[in-house]
C-alpha cells in the first residue's frame, strides 16, 4: 500500500461548480476527485462561504427523464394498439371473405339438392321410369344426408351456434318430409 502521505490532493475549487450545479451524484463527484461523499459534505459545510447546492438541475433533469419515460410508453402503447388494430382488421377481413364464400358454396349446394329432390319427385310420380322402393328409399336417404351436412354448413357459416333452436326448415324437418313424400310414393 502507498504511504497516505502520497495521496493526491483534491480539487476542492475545480469541485465546487458541480457540486453547487447539483446535477451529477456526490458519489460519482467523489469517485471523479478522489475522496468520499462524506468527505464533499463537510467540506461544502465548512467552506467559507459553505458551498450551497442547488438541485434545480437534477430535479430538472429527473423530470424531464419521467417525462420522455412517459412519451415513449405512451408511443409504444399506441404503437401496439394499431398494430393489433390491424392484425385484428386483417384477419377479420379474411374470415368474412371465407365466412361468405361458404355462403355462397352452401346456397349452391343446397339449390342443386333441390333440384334432385324434384327430380325424384318427377320421376316416382311421372310414371316414365320407375324406381324401386329400395332405389328411392337410398336417394332420399342420400339427399337428406346431402341436406343435413349442408345445413350444419350453413349453421357455421352464417356463425349460428349449436345452442340456438332448432330451425323449422331444418334436416329434421327435411328428413320427415322426405320420409313422408317415400310413403306417399309407395302406397
């Protein structure tokens, strides 16, 4: 260890502007002149005048430190509100394109299950050609299968629930009639 008698001197004068600025810490002013910030307060103490310390600045600075803390949070914050606004907006705008292309693919379904529906009407009626009961009991089993895979389609496109109630129009409904239209048919 050195002797303490080699110890540098401190800079009492070149201290005293930035202790009485207030701005940097006593402790790194210490660390910066070489002694503790015990040692800076007693001397600010006893100096003739004793050194006063204004802490305006770093009071200042503090503030405009929580300031800037706060702009930026509150940019990041809105920053991230429209970043989810668009992903929500985006993908929104997808699922409805797809929402109402299914719609669309349903209705078409359905018309064309119509059509065969008629279809067998005309020809178990008609006459022209006759289908066995095992033959139309298969085609209206198939139709209604056709029917009921379309409604739970439509259901889910248009975002109907399972919880909802029935409706009138549905498969089961369907089904009987189909059922009811066979018998007819048969009799």
């Amino acid at each position: 260890m050195g002797n303490p008698s080699d110890k540098k001197p401190i800079d009492w004068e070149g201290m005293k502007p930035h202790y009485e600025a207030g701005i940097v810490p006593l402790k790194t002013l210490g660390k910066e002149f070489g002694c503790s910030d015990a040692a800076i307060i007693k001397h600010a103490r006893n100096a003739i005048p004793p050194w006063v310390r204004n802490l305006k600045g770093r009071i200042q600075a503090a503030a405009d430190a929580k300031v800037s803390a706060s702009v930026v949070s509150a940019d990041v914050r809105a920053t991230r509100t429209a970043r989810e606004a668009v992903v929500i907006d985006v993908n929104s705008t997808l699922q409805a394109a797809i929402r109402l292309a299914h719609r669309a693919d349903v209705a078409k379904a359905r018309s064309q299950t119509m059509r065969l529906l008629d279809e067998l009407g005309r020809v178990t009626t008609a006459g022209k050609r006759k289908l066995s009961l095992s033959q139309r009991a298969v085609v209206v089993k198939n139709l209604t299968e056709a029917m009921r895979v379309q409604f739970a389609l439509q259901r889910q496109a248009f975002g109907i629930g399972d919880n909802d109630p029935p409706d009138p129009n549905g498969a089961d409904f369907i089904e009987r009639m189909l059922n009811a239209r066979a018998r007819a048919a048969n009799r």
